[in-house]
C-alpha cells in the first residue's frame, strides 16, 4: 500500500491522484488490501495459520 501512496504524498500530487479518474481503483485495491490483512490477522489469532 506505500508503494502507491507514497510516491504521490512526497511529491504533493495524493489529492489529485486520488480525485482522478482512476482515484477509485487505487482506493478500492487499497481497501480490498486491508481486507485481506485483516483476514489474515484474524487467522493467525484464531491459530487458523500454517
């Protein structure tokens, strides 16, 4: 998730990357990361991990 918000927030463009045509992809794969983190943390405290 740094490597596609970084970059923009360095170069003071994050607000207009994220307000452009394709703002809503980058917030949805943003989103669809957490998720699967989530998931994944949530596995590992349930002793559900390998």
């Amino acid at each position: 998730m740094l490597g596609t918000l970084l970059p923009p927030l360095v170069a003071a463009r994050l607000g207009s990357t994220l307000a452009g045509h394709d703002g809503g992809w980058v917030i949805g794969g943003i989103l669809i990361g957490a998720v699967g983190i989530g998931i994944c943390g949530w596995a590992r405290a349930q002793g559900l991990a390998a």
